[in-house]
C-alpha cells in the first residue's frame, strides 16, 4: 500500500500502526491524537537520534544495569508502535512489564495483556487482578500505579506517560526514565533521566545499549550515571530544537 | 464532562469535537492524528494569536474584499472545529465553500455536504456531482480541484491543507490563504498569506476583520495588501516559536 519512495515513509509506517492498533481496541481514541502530538515533536528534532540523546540512552541503559527492580510501564501507544521491543528488553534485562493506560477500560487491558502474553513476557503487571494504590487526586479513570508493579520497583521506565502520573511517580520517591519528544513536559522536567526521542529509535538503541554496557566494570557504570545531569541533557534538547527552526 | 478548571480546558474542548467529528463519518483516522500534530504547533506558538498573525488575518480580511471570486476549501478538520463560522464566513462575504477531502469517499463527502446545508451554506462546491480537472501527479484518492470550485476562483482559502494541493494550487497561479500552524511547511512556504495561528481562533478573528476592514477605502485597503511580506510574516512566527523555547 504505502509507497517506499515517499519523503515520509517510516512516519507513514507508524501511523498505520497506530491506526490498526486503534482498530483492535489497543488505543483509545486520545492515543490517535497524542501520536499526532508526538509526529510534531519528531519532526521537530529532525526524525533522528542526536549525540546527546545516544548519550542519555546510554545512561538510561547503565540505570537499568545497577536498578534490583527495574518495571518497564507500557501505555497503548508504546504497545503499537513497539511491544515486540519492550518483550525483548523485559527478557533482556529481566523485569516485568506493567500496563498502565490513562482511558483504563477491561477490554484495552486485555487487549494489550494479550499482545505481551504472546510475545513471550513472563510477568505482566497492572492488569486487572492486581492491586492498586489508592491516588485520589489523579483525574481519569486510570490507576497511577500498581502495587506489585510499582510498590516495589526502584526504577520505572514510563514512555510516553502524562504529566500528573510522572509526578506522583516522583512523589513516592522512585528513579524515573521517561521517553518524551517535548523537553519542556512535565514528564519531561520531573524524571530522573528524559530521553527526548522518538520512542520508535529509542527501545532498539537501549536493547544495544545494555547489550554494550553489561559487559562493563561496575565502578564505569557508575561513573556514567554520576557524570549525567538531566537539567543539561533537557537544554541540549530544547537548542538542537531551536537549531531547527534557524 | 469536562472539568473546566483543567489547566487544558479549551484543548480538551476541541478534542472531544474532533473524536465527535471521527466517529459521525466526517473525519478520517488521519484526521485525528492531523489533529494532534496542530495541538503540539498551538502549544509552541503558545495557544494565543500573536500581534503578528492578528496583522496577518487583517491581511487576509483586505484580500477577500478584493478579489472577485474567492472559495473557502475545507477539510475535516476545519469542519469539525469551526463549520458554523465558515458557514458565518460564507454569508458575510456571499461566496461559496468548496469540500476537499485527502481521504475522498463518497460518504464524508455527504456527512460533511449535510453539515454546511444544515448551516444554511448557499453554494457548496466539490461534491461528487462536480467535475475534477485531472491531476495525475497528486497521490491518493483526493480531487485537487473542483472546476467550478476553483478555475474560476482567483482566490483560495485552504486551512489545514496539505503540501501537495497547496503547490498544484500555486502552480494554478491562484492566490492562497493558508492556516498553518507550522511556519515551515510547504503549504505555509508556498502560500501568498499564510496565518500561522489555530485555526479555532482563526476564523472568529476573521470575521471581525472583514467587518472592520469593509468600511475601509480601496486605497487602504490596498495599501495594507502592499505593504504586506510573507516572508517577513514567517520569519516573525519562526521567531515567537523560538522564544518559546527560551
């Protein structure tokens, strides 16, 4: 269907994802319009993986190698665009994978549990029969938070997450990695390290990355995460943006 | 539904309209991703209409007032957000509103013909019993042009059109009024005036425009055409997006 040589292939590419997963009940209605939001920002930081956002994946891959209990946290727009990935760094690395969704209904939960379950994930948090914890004052009808998932869990990955459930994250004290095309979100501004790139670019440079790094010495690791500050990672972020535009 | 002291209220507002307008037949799936593009461009320019584009929709106001037979081309965005204004627009000016549809089917068509007929529209142009001038080179399964909608027009108004249409439309020697919310598009660098503003506020504001500038001499009227630059206009919208980020 789609024509290879047009200017925007991938971006096409993506976007039939997004629209089949919408049509299986993986996306709700706002995940259609959230990946517009996000096809925004990639343009604007040239569809590409920058130096610096290489850098703060390596970072990224380093927490996960010292982190005891890692949870990667998956929305339906990650499932569409990337859950054969997310299966392949969960068996990686070893850690479940929690679903969370802002529009928390039982069919999306089981659409999405079904989608991992057949990818081979072995621990699937945040469906239905888990626990949660009570956060009454986040809007919707989502859950911020599973207790199995996230209770426990020193280190949550959140792509794609919303603003108010990243600072609840942090309200309870947890290192935070978040994937997020706008530096200035405050997803963005409350994790602990902000890849902002294209979630699509991103899992298959961490899945690299922590392939390269566990093989390193643990004071090297170390050294990495100590030599990070999210602050300078987020302005070199917003100029190659601005670099865009002049 | 909505809570209206949510920090995103008026957002939200027109979100639900586009999901409402997706789920009446009017709007394609891309449309809803379309959507979610302009909410990251409104956010950067900071979702208010800037002394500049306020400039550039009088501009846009002393155009129409000139020219003989201009068209208001719209879309499914443009009808889910804002049809009863372009239907306001159509009256003031006594001038017809064309359909063109990226994803043509005969049933958006419809939806979207009912909707200005509702609204009173007068003349309705692009429908499926008009005839096309044959554009081979556009991909997809759209029409470019109406003849009657647009051969004899010396003036089109397309908002939230895309690069394609808008090109062919400048090779026509047509004079374009676009609404683009990104100042770097190939729509808003090809377009003799280009609004670089959300087009929910667009339209209102261009509707006092009209009023205000039709009790105007021709000489002013002209001399605001004259002294008008896209260039400059873009470069300036450029610029309000770049302090944004600083």
């Amino acid at each position: 269907m789609l024509n290879k040589d047009h200017p925007r292939y991938q971006s096409l590419v993506y976007r039939e994802k997004i629209v089949e997963a919408h049509e299986n009940g993986i996306l709700a209605d706002s995940g259609m319009i959230a990946h517009g939001r996000g096809e925004t920002f990639d343009y604007l930081i040239g569809e590409k993986t920058t130096p610096n956002s290489q850098n703060t994946i390596d970072v990224a891959a380093c927490y996960f190698l010292t982190r005891k209990h890692p949870v990667l946290s998956v929305n339906g727009n990650t499932t569409a665009l990337v859950s054969e990935d997310i299966a392949k760094l969960s068996e990686l690395l070893d850690i479940p994978v929690e679903i969370n969704l802002y529009y928390r209904t039982p069919e999306r939960i089981e659409n999405i549990e079904r989608v991992y379950k057949d990818l081979g994930v072995k621990e699937i948090l945040g469906t239905d029969e888990d626990d949660f914890i009570d956060t009454p004052n986040l809007n919707g009808p989502r859950s911020p938070v599973s207790i199995e998932g996230i209770k426990k869990s020193d280190l949550v990955f959140i792509p794609l997450e919303d603003g108010d459930r990243a600072e609840k994250l942090y309200d309870l004290g947890k290192d935070i990695i978040s994937v997020d095309l706008n530096p200035l979100s405050r997803t963005a501004q409350t994790s602990t390290v902000t890849i902002v790139d294209n979630i699509v670019r991103v899992i298959p440079a961490l899945i690299e990355s922590v392939k390269k790094y566990e093989n390193y010495d643990k004071t090297d690791i170390q050294e990495k995460i100590d030599l990070f500050n999210n602050k300078t990672n987020l302005n070199i972020a917003i100029k190659d943006i601005i670099k865009r535009f002049e």
